[in-house]
C-alpha cells in the first residue's frame, strides 16, 4: 500500500530563471481586441452616457421629472427652458428621459445577470451531470419554453401584480431557460472532450473539473449570448409597463411615457415619440456592443 | 530534437522496484465491460456491447506491452478501465499487488496517481482556454501541490519532452502543431509522476516523422524515469518497434499474446497471423494481390457462438462454433500463447495434433 501511493516529491528543479515573456490570458486577448473595434467602442460610449445620465440623474435633470404644469402642456421642441418639449401634464420631457433611463437600465440589464447566474448553473449542472438530471432540469426549461417569451413575462406579472420587482421577476424567469439551454450545450460539448476525460483520470473532483476546465470554455458562449438579451429586456420591460404591469405612475419610465403619450401623438408626434426614440437607441447599442463582444470572444480555439 | 532531458533521482519507492525479477506493475482478471443500448419502450435495456469480454493479463515492471487490433476491438475500451474512467462490470485489476477498489486495496485516486494516460487526439486532450503549462501543473495541484511547485514541476516536465519551458508554458493549445501537442500531452500524464503510462494511440495522428520523434522521445522518458508502457496501436509496425510483449485483441477477447519477437515471426493464432500479413511490404515484390483478412469484424453486440473469429477464418472446424477456446496460463510472462483450438492438442480441431500449423 505504501509503496503504491507514492508521495509527490517537490522538485524543484528549475533550470533558469522563470518568468520571461508574461503569458498573454484569454481575457486579455478579448480586452485587446475590444480597444481595437472602434464601432463597439462608440456605442459602449453611448451607453455609458446614458448610464452616467441615469446614476447622476438629480444633479443632471433640468427639472423636477414629476412636477407638472396646466400651463405648459405638450409644447414643442425647444420651448422656453423645456429643451425636449413636456408631455401632457407639463412635465419636462428631458428630465423624465433621463429618470427614465434609471429603470430602463435597471430592467435591461438586472434580469438578464440574475437568468445568467440561475439559467447558467442550472445548465452547467445539467450538461455536467447528464443522466436523469439533465432529463429533470431540460425539460423543465422545455416546459417554460412552450410560452411565447412576452406571454410569459405578461402572465406573470399579470399573476403577481405590476411594479418593478414584479417585472423584475418576469424577465428573470423568461430568461432563464434561453440562458439554460445555451449553458447546457456548450457544457455537454466539453465534458466529451479528452481534456476532461484527462482530468478526470489525474484524480480531480467533479468539481475541480467544473472550475478549471468547463466553466473556462463555458462562459464565453453564455456572456456572449447574456449581452445580446439585454436589448430583448429592456424592449420587453418597456412593453411591460406600456401595457401597464411595469412600474406605476407617476415614475418616469420610457415604455410608460410612450403609452400615456400615446393620445397626443397627433398634437405633438416628435415629443410623442421621443421616449420610443430612447428605447430604440439604448437596445440598439446593447446589441452592437454584443455583436462586438461576440466577435471579440470568438476567438479560434 | 532538443537533447535537454536531464536525469533526476528516481522518487524513493520507484528504488524498491526489483526489475530483474519484473513482478506485475499491473494485472487484470477477467476483465467485463458490456455496453448497455437502450431503447424501445420506456428505454428498455434491448441489448449490451461487449467491448471488453474476459480479458487477463499482466504489465511487468519496465516492460512495453503493446496491444493491437482492428478498430472496435475494445482497445480504447481495455485503456480507460485500466485507468477507471469506466467502471467494469465484472473482474478485477490489480496494481502492484493490491486490488482496486477493494477495502483492503488501491482507492481509485492511487491508482490514477501511478496510471496515467495519453489520448490519440491531441487537440482535444488540451483545455483551449489554459495555458500549456497550467494544464501540466493541474494534475498535482489536484493532489495537493502548492501552485508555485507545480509550476516548476511543469517547467521541469516540458524541457524533459523537449519544449523550451519559457517559450511554451504560456502558450494555448491552438497556437501548438500536433506533434507539440502531443509532448504537451505526455508531459501531462508524467506529472503525477505514474509508474505506468497507457498510451492509447498516442501516435497514430501524428506525421510520421514526427511519430517517430516521438517515439524517441516516449524510449527516452521510459529509460530516465523507469517508466512501465502499455503502448495501444493499429500500426503494426510501430508496435513491433516499441513493444517488450503484445496482445493481440480480436472482438473484446485476448486472441494471441507472447514476446513480440515470437508473435511476428511465428504467429500461433490465425487472426494474428492474417493482420500480420496484411501490412504492406517495402519490396513490390513481396506484394500482396488479395486481402489477408476480408469483410468487417461480426458485430459486437451479438458475436459468433465458440471462437469469435471462427466467421473469418479460413480453418475454422465444427469444434470451433462449439467450444470457445480459452488462453490458458496468461500469468506466464515469457508465455507464447493463443486462444485458438489448433493450439490445443485436446480440442480436436484436425490442425491440433500436427506439429505445426497450416501456415507454417
């Protein structure tokens, strides 16, 4: 027995002298690429703006996003110190774009983290696993799947009443069988490879294995396709409180302001569509910063 | 190929090692591995793959056993339940002496200390996203090495296959050619220091120049480190070359096993005898016109009654559908055998009492 396990002696036997040429990581090759796509760094700038907008909006905003005014309804572009017009209470449109942002963010990006982080281990562990826990944990995902992804977050929210955290919820929950499914497939096709099959024979635990070899080439893929749904959330959580299950008034959210403008559209039709504008910009950036995050992390192996 | 290997002291219990009297690093007893296919209703257990069907035989220390077959002959299959990577249903294995897996014997983690092994596809067997060095410097940690140790040892290991640690350490699997790969590979499995290294067709994929650099290389780390192979191969020819002793595998089963020097020029079993024959000469005129050995092996999954080869073979008998022919005394290393009733005096095969067979 003894003499069976031997123990590993420390060698330590290093010719020269270590440490030239500093290994280059994955990560660090992605961050290099990045610097250089310009396009990518153009709309992540228009995102930051907004974002930094959102963040400091107190300080920012011109006016008070909910004080209303009889007199000054629905004007114009431009009009006296409202420079993106008011709405039709005689809130300053500007403002309220800019608290707006706070939830549209919020919504856009909260839900996706939180369906990455469940929907991702929920994959991991299914791909891994295999076997009737893999059976158990897909067709669960299958199950949720069968709904048409706005059905799904408007019956839940439905079910559990409006309000941020509602919605919160409901995108989480849509979004977390998507994220599962990816997590599930990039897992199973590592755990064939011999690179695990070689861990698995130096003695590593399950959940070494996971740590060092299949999350490493699992996450790229994940984040790859978590970035391209935070668009998908933000437009759903607009939809949300369009339909009146999101946030309640009178907090300023761009998919609340686009349906209570609505009326007006033939009274003011640019100041009207200004909130659609944002929606339409922000999910715009999200997705061409993922095209470039996905082309940046799509590095051959 | 850079000659930077350097010779270090044997670790303490590899000086017990008795080579002259070459005990068994490694034996297996009747080994079983039956694939179960599912289908049908309520996915019905409807047949089973026999891949690995009773198969015996024992490594000596510091020798090379090398195994041949055709593909599916349950050779990838015998490598990974040596190393317990599938679990068998029947047999035992024992390393040096112990049984794995028993109470009184070898946990699965000592045997996978002392065993390691080297896949043929040499891209896959590399995590894409870890550094070459980190992949060499993963198996210790696992056992308990501290990171800045296992580094060294990784250096250490890569200028014993011939990398310059400092130019190959950092770099990722895809920026490697096969070859280097390969050493990538093997300094892998030697860094839990094993006493016995399967190597599953390590060679097959790579260039032949390059195999046979390789193969140097794979002679070089077996003299430094007192290594014991068990080298699995289609090449005849490269397993001629590197093999102390061969076993021949023919459909899950052990069909002929001895000194490879006695295997290749006399071979006792008819399928050894067709798979010899069927390599390819140098001189055109030593050309052959027909196949040695035609059609694909029976399936697996339903293999013939008595000799599993009895379908392909050109002296097949009665006796041969009846009785499966056994090999007798495997535990003999110096043992010349095949499971094969012409080899059998008793069997009453019409070849067995003549003095040699029908080749011969």
């Amino acid at each position: 027995m003894s003499e069976a396990t031997l123990s590993l002696p420390v060698r330590s036997a290093l010719g020269r002298a270590s440490g030239a040429a500093k290994p280059r990581g994955y990560w660090q090759n992605v961050g290099r690429r990045l610097s250089r796509d310009y396009v990518t760094l153009f709309f992540a700038f228009i995102i930051a703006v907004i974002a930094l907008a959102a963040v400091f909006a107190p300080f920012i905003a011109p006016h008070d996003p909910n004080a209303t005014s009889m007199v000054h309804r629905l004007k114009p572009i431009g009009y006296q110190s409202y420079l993106l017009g008011s709405d039709e209470l005689g809130r300053d449109m500007l403002s309220r774009l800019i608290y707006g942002g706070r939830i549209s963010l919020v919504m856009g990006l909260v839900p996706v983290c939180l369906a990455t982080s469940i929907g991702g281990l929920l994959g991991l562990a299914a791909g891994f696993a295999g076997g009737w826990i893999n059976a158990l944990i897909m067709r669960t995902m299958d199950v949720l799947y069968a709904f048409p992804s706005v059905l799904l977050a408007v019956a839940i929210s439905g079910m559990m009443g409006g309000g941020v955290f509602n919605s919160l919820i409901a995108l989480t929950l849509v979004f977390i069988p998507p994220l599962c499914r990816v997590a599930e497939v990039a897992t199973t096709q590592i755990r064939g490879r011999d690179f695990v099959e070689a861990a698995r024979a130096s003695g590593a635990s399950g959940l070494s294995i996971i740590l060092h070899h299949v999350l490493r080439n699992v996450l790229a893929p994940v984040l790859i396709y978590a970035s391209s749904l935070i668009s998908v959330s933000i437009l759903l959580a607009a939809g949300l409180s369009f339909l009146g299950l999101g946030v309640e008034p009178p907090t300023s959210d761009w998919g609340l302001m686009l349906s209570t403008l609505r009326q007006s559209i033939y009274v003011q039709p640019v100041v009207c569509a200004l909130p659609g504008a944002a929606i339409f910009l922000s999910s715009l950036c999200f997705n061409l910063v993922s095209d470039g995050l996905r082309q940046a992390m799509d590095i051959k192996t | 190929m850079p000659d930077t290997v350097t010779r270090l002291d044997p670790p303490a219990s590899r000086l017990h090692d008795d080579t002259a009297a070459a005990p068994a690093l490694l034996s297996a007893e009747n080994l079983k591995k039956h694939f179960p296919i599912h289908g049908g209703m309520l996915n019905r257990r409807v047949a089973e793959v026999k891949a690995v069907d009773g198969v015996s035989f024992a490594v000596r220390k510091g020798e090379t056993l090398g195994v041949v077959g055709e593909s599916g002959c349950g050779k990838s299959t015998l490598a990974r339940l040596l190393i317990g990577l599938v679990r068998q249903d029947d047999g035992r294995i024992l390393f040096d002496g112990h049984a794995v897996g028993s109470p009184q014997g070898l946990t699965l983690r000592d045997l996978r200390r002392n065993v390691q092994i080297v896949f043929q596809d040499s891209d896959s067997s590399l995590n894409p996203r870890l550094p070459v060095g980190e992949s060499i410097a993963y198996g210790p940690q696992v056992h308990g090495m501290k990171r800045r140790a296992a580094r060294a040892l990784a250096h250490d290991l890569l200028r014993r296959v011939g990398l310059e640690p400092e130019l190959f350490a950092h770099r990722y699997p895809h920026e490697l050619s096969g070859g280097q790969k390969q050493r990538i590979n093997i300094a892998r499995a030697l860094a839990l220091e094993p006493r016995l290294v399967i190597l599953d067709e390590a060679v097959s994929a790579l260039d032949k120049s390059i195999e046979a650099q390789v193969l140097n290389l794979l002679r070089k780390l077996k003299e430094t480190l007192s290594l014991t192979y068990i080298f699995i191969s289609h090449d005849l020819n490269v397993v001629r070359y590197v093999s102390d002793r061969i076993l021949v595998m023919y459909l899950g089963e052990i069909v002929e096993t001895g000194p490879t020097d006695a295997v290749y020029r006399a071979p006792k079993h008819p399928y050894t005898k067709a798979l010899l024959d069927s390599r390819l000469a140098v001189d055109p005129r030593g050309r052959i016109e027909t196949a040695p050995l035609s059609g694909d092996p029976p399936n697996p999954i339903n293999p013939p009654s008595g000799c599993r080869f009895r379908t392909r073979c050109p002296y097949a008998e009665e006796v041969c559908a009846l009785q499966r022919p056994s090999l007798g005394g495997w535990q003999d290393h110096a043992a010349h055998l095949a499971a094969c009733h012409m080899s059998d005096p008793e069997s009453g095969h019409s070849s067995a009492r003549q003095t040699s067979l029908p080749w011969q």
